[in-house]
C-alpha cells in the first residue's frame, strides 16, 4: 500500500462528470454546477476539453415560452486518455456522475476503480457515490460488475461505492449547426431540470440542492420513464412521421388531432399497466397528469425537437427491453391490455426520417429493408425477439405490418 499522503483532501463540493455530452452538461453540470459545485468533466473528446478550460464556463440556452440563458462557471476538464488525472480526480471528489452511454460506462470503469483504490489509501473510510445518469436497465449492477473486476478482492465496494440509478426526463434536442458554428459549448434544453434519484443508493450524504429529487423505489420511476415518457416520445414519431412524412419537429406532428390523440391513447394504456404495478408509488390520476404534461412538454415549439432524433435508432427502441417491448413484457406479465402499444410499435417499421443534412442511420435502413424481405426473421436475428414468448407479439405485429403497407399503397392514412 502506497504512503499517506498529507496533502490528499477530499472536495465535497467537487463533482466529477463522464461525458461532456448533451446530458452532461445541459443536466448534470448545469445542475451541481449553479449549486455551487465545482464541475470537472471528462471527455475523450480534445476539443471539447481544451475549449472548456480555455473558458472554464459554458452557456445552457432554455427553451420555453420565454428563451433564457444560464452560464454554468467554475469549470474544467480533463481528458480521458489523461488516466493518472482522471484518477487524482476521482480520489477526491465529493461526488461523480457518469453520462456516457453502456460501452463506454465499462471502458471509464478501470480508471473509476484506480481512483477508488487512491481514495481508499488516503482516505479508506470515505465513501464515494456515482450518479449514473445512462438510458439504460440496471446500470448500477452492470457498473458493479466492471468496478469489481478491476478492484482488490478485498476491497468493500458495498460499503464506499454509491450506486445511484436515475430517471432522466429532460429533453436535449439536437443542436443545429448554425449554433455549433457559433459555440461549440453551447447546449439546448427545456427548462425541466429535475433529476430523479434512487435514495437508496448512496453511501454518502444525498446532496441537499435544488433539483435533485430521491425517491424510494427507483425501479417504479426508471419504468414510469421508460415506459410513458419514452413510449410517448417514440409513438409521436412514429405515428406522425407515418401521417405527415415532411414534417421535420415534434411539434409540428402533435398539432394534428389525430396524432395526439394517438399518442395519448398509447400512454394511458401504459399508464393503466404501470398503476396495476406500481399501485404504491402512483396513482392512475399521477400518471395521467404526467402524461398531459408531457404532451405539453413534446409541444414546445421553441426546443424544435426534431422527429429525426426521436425516433432514430430503431434496433435499440424497438428492441426486446426497450419502450414498447419493455411495456408490452411488463403487461403480458401482470394480465393488462397492451394492443394499443403493440399497434403503436408497428410504425416505427415505417420509419424513415432524416436528419438536417439528409441523412439516416445506415442501421435503420438495414432494420427496415430486413424487415420487409423476411419480418418473423429480422424480429428474432436483429431485434432480439423471443422465438416462443414473443410469438403472440410477432403475429399482431405482422397484422398491423401489413395493413400499414396496404394503406400506403392504397395512398389512405
């Protein structure tokens, strides 16, 4: 064990942020960062983080009824291939977070568990929370793995090592290249800014700022997410790029009678589901109150949210533990109805929106072009159907296929 070393401190009031991205820094720096946090990202990315310390700030555009502008000061950056400094600064953190997408969460936890070890050397009653604010299922388990592989035999990760799955609910359109031209730091968002927390997961004192919102049972609130806010968000793509195939916002698509109530439609179908399982965290009066919130929220015409970044990425949304899967799954489970959100998922084999510049995820062309030469095949090799289990799903899936494909044909929507 290497010396204790005097000049070792622990900053409480010091976050250490992974992925310098949208999320990162138009949610989780913006909200530690205007809560008098020291903010420290770290990003693979040089010239995200030369420009970052060149300014040590960066601006947060909101977009909403009013435009509003927050500077978030105090700021720096490390590189990632930096990893002796990266783990200096995870040693003495008061708190991380970590928003950097599943392969890259395995690839930063080698130089997470160096710096856990630093700590545990100066410091070995200090414990450590990381808030992993991923889009994705149990990442507090999969992070555990990855850190015990690179951590002593030892070593009480159960004891110093907070892992706090979240709810992430803000909206981060893409930003335009105009913008980008302008300032490369700067972010776009609406002006939601609660972060939903599992109370349960830290080891440490749950930082007392605004925004930060911790609740009991995380599972129920990761689900109500994933299956009302992210089932939402992807049916009005789908469903609308169908109706109104040049259309270019989420907005533009929900001013249509017929695609809101669509789009409500599936929700609260979803909605009935979550309430028969979560009877303890939500009532059916929450959910629907959330649900018309949200299609508030879809409508904010100044985010400019488009239909491309919503509904992009067709084997991850439409795969087996996914929004509509993950729902339809949850519903098969309990005995609820789920037709609608089967019917719902059906469009997104229609999907085909571009992006500003024309373009669309060469994976998706393939999705649909497989789908259409052999549909039973492409569910089980591409979207991870279940041969057996989803055989039920399979079927109407194919019903509602194919009548799409007539009524386009046909030229009636």
């Amino acid at each position: 064990m290497n010396a204790i070393n005097s000049n070792f401190t622990i900053n409480p009031l010091k976050v250490v942020i992974f992925g310098a991205g949208k999320i990162g820094r138009s949610f989780i720096g913006q909200l530690f960062g205007t809560n008098g946090y020291q903010v420290v990202f770290v990003d693979v990315d040089q010239r995200t983080v030369d420009l970052i310390n060149e300014r040590n700030e960066y601006r947060v555009v909101t977009k909403g009824e009013e435009e509003s502008e927050i500077v978030v000061r105090n700021v720096e950056a490390i590189s990632g291939f930096d990893t002796e400094k990266v783990a200096g600064a995870v040693a003495s953190a008061g708190i991380l977070a970590a928003s950097v997408g599943k392969n890259a969460l395995g690839k930063v936890a080698p130089v997470i568990a160096a710096g856990l070890k630093i700590r545990y050397q100066q410091q070995p009653g200090s414990p450590l929370d990381i808030i992993l604010a991923e889009n994705m299922r149990d990442a507090s388990g999969f992070l555990r793995a990855k850190l015990s592989g690179n951590l002593p035999l030892d070593y009480p990760i159960d004891e110093l090592v907070g892992l706090v799955e979240t709810s992430i609910g803000k909206m981060v359109p893409l930003i335009p290249l105009t913008e980008l031209e302008k300032d490369p730091l700067v972010v776009l968002a609406e002006v939601y800014n609660t972060l939903i927390v599992d109370k349960k997961g830290f080891k440490a004192t749950i930082p007392d700022i605004p925004g930060l919102a911790p609740k009991e049972n995380i599972k129920a609130w990761v689900d109500r997410k994933s299956f009302i806010h992210n089932l939402g968000h992807a049916t009005v793509a789908y469903y609308g790029f169908y109706k109104h195939p040049n259309a270019n916002y989420i907005y533009e698509i929900l001013r249509d009678p017929d695609v809101y109530r669509f789009t409500r439609t599936t929700m609260l179908q979803s909605a009935e589901m979550l309430w028969n399982v979560y009877s303890n965290d939500f009532s059916l009066s929450d959910l629907t109150v959330h649900i018309d919130d949200l299609l508030f929220r879809f409508r904010n015409k100044a985010l400019k949210d488009t239909i491309f970044r919503v509904g992009q990425d067709l084997i991850r949304k439409l795969g087996p533990d996914d929004r509509f899967m993950g729902a339809i799954h949850l519903a098969q489970k309990v005995g609820m109805p789920h037709d609608q959100i089967i019917h719902a998922m059906s469009y997104g084999f229609y999907f085909r929106a571009k992006d500003e510049a024309g373009n669309q995820l060469q994976s998706d062309i393939d999705l649909i072009q497989s789908l259409s030469s052999d549909f039973n095949r492409t569910l089980i090799n591409k979207l991870g159907f279940h041969i057996t289990q989803d055989l039920s799903t399979s079927k109407q899936l194919k019903r509602y296929f194919e009548e799409i494909e007539i009524s386009q044909q046909s030229g009636i929507k």
